[in-house]
C-alpha cells in the first residue's frame, strides 16, 4: 500500500487503497487500521490533531474529512496557477475576460474563509488581469495607479469603450513594445507570485486548523481534583518489602521468606 503525505493526488491514492481493501476482504476496523499505517507527513498530523477523527471507528468519516482537507488544498493550487496562466483571447473583450478570471478565482480560496480570504482573492484576480489583459488596454490605463480590483476592472472597461478613438499608430506602437519585453523575466515574476500566494494561503489554513485544535481543547473536560488525589495516593503507596513507591507488599517482585523474615528469597530456598 503506497503512503499519503497530503501533497500527492488524495483521489488516486485511496483508489489504489480501497482496490488492495476490496481484494483483502477487510471490513471498516481493518481498513481504518491500515489506513492510519499509510498516512505519514502532514497528513498524519492531521488526523492526530482531530478528536473525532483519531478515535473514529468510521471509515467512510475518515476518507471523507481527509479528501476535504488534502484534495481542496491541491485543487486550489491548480486553480491558482490557472489564474495566473489566464491571458485574454483575441475574440474575447475586457468584460468577458473579467468575468472568466472571475469563476476561476472562487476555487482559489477555502469555501469556510472568511475576509482575509477574499482579500487574497482579490488581490489574485488584480495580478492575473494586469498579466493576462491585452497590451492596448494595459497601455491605455497604465498612467492610472490602481491598487483595487474592481478600480482597475472599471477603468479598463472604460478605456476599452472609448478604444476606437485610438489612432492606429500608437496601437502598433504599443504591439511591438509588448514583443520586446523580457518574457523570462515575466515568467519568473509569475512563479514567484504563484509561489507566495499559494504559501499564504496554506499559512491560512494552519491558522484555521489551529484555532480548530484550541477550541476543542477548551472544551476538552478536565480531570477532577478527587481523580488526581486518587492517582496521587496510588503512587505513594510503599512496599515493606523492596522499600519502594508505587505497590504494596503483597504485589512486591521481590521474594520475601516467612521463615527467617529477609527478603531475597523465598522459604523454599531459605538455608
């Protein structure tokens, strides 16, 4: 059975587990056991920081909260490198391609995230329209400092209303300046950001497990006073015997003679 770390394909590695599964004949105890044996890494750690999760006797539960975890974190990655891929196609216009990078961003963020979250989105959406858009447009806007998204979709869709006005010149100018551009120095500024984003999003999720954990840990019942007394008293319970903490004479290891009263051995090898 190969092993799962939380980085490879989630969906392929419990295929191959529930093939040698079916094959074996395990039932759900069997296939939680080795199920558990296989998980290493930052998946391991997952299910060790989930109550419900490492005393579940519920596979399908299992599969199910690891196939949210590990296969939303690789597909948002995907989706996050698609965004940033995404250029506009000749017969497409601004508001078309806004719109497509736009259904695409959804996937790149966790379904349960909040603010910080669609911050990110944002900021996502706003590096891949200044990527992807066509260079007459970003010409046309480039003098305009633009830190927002929807600030920079509204000024493009205006620019592009009023593109025809112009003159056909400054769009050839503007076609082969793009074709000078130092494309390895774009594709390296492009994997740098995909890079960033997808550590801050992971950096999120931690976040998120993490405040997950403490909030079951409050709630976690506590022991008892009369219950720590009680292991108290258990531990300080001496052997007259061996002189030792911890049992009584009774359960003492160490053979004790009636006859001549020394411990050491027993009567019947007592000389």
């Amino acid at each position: 059975i190969p092993s799962f770390d939380g980085n490879s394909n989630f969906s392929a590695f419990i295929d191959k587990f529930n093939s040698i599964a079916d094959y074996c004949k395990w039932d759900d105890n069997d296939k939680i056991l080795a199920l558990s044996l296989r998980l290493i890494g930052e998946a391991q750690e997952f299910v060790s920081t989930q109550r419900e999760l490492r005393y579940t006797k519920d596979f399908k539960l299992l599969v199910k909260s690891l196939r949210e975890r590990f296969e939303t974190k690789s597909n948002m990655a995907s989706y996050i490198t698609k965004l940033t891929q995404a250029y506009q196609l000749p017969c497409e216009n601004a508001r078309q391609f806004f719109s497509r990078l736009e259904g695409i961003s959804y996937n790149c963020i966790p379904g349960n995230g909040g603010e910080e979250f669609e911050s990110y989105r944002e900021q996502l959406l706003l590096s891949a329209a200044k990527q992807g858009l066509r260079v007459e447009l970003l010409r046309g806007i480039a003098s305009t400092a633009l830190d927002s998204y929807n600030e920079f979709k509204k000024h493009t869709l205006t620019f592009e209303e009023n593109f025809e006005l112009i003159e056909p010149m400054q769009l050839a100018a503007a076609i082969q300046a793009k074709s000078e551009d130092n494309t390895a120095a774009k594709i390296d500024d492009l994997n740098t950001k995909i890079e960033q984003l997808t550590l801050t999003i992971s950096k999120m999720q931690t976040k998120l497990d993490t405040e997950q954990n403490n909030r079951e840990y409050r709630e976690k019942p506590r022991q008892t006073h009369s219950a720590r007394n009680r292991y108290q008293n258990q531990s300080e319970k001496k052997c007259f015997n061996g002189k030792k903490l911890g049992h009584l004479a009774k359960n003492c290891p160490v053979p004790y003679c009636n006859y001549c009263k020394r411990i050491g051995h027993s009567v019947e090898n007592c000389f």
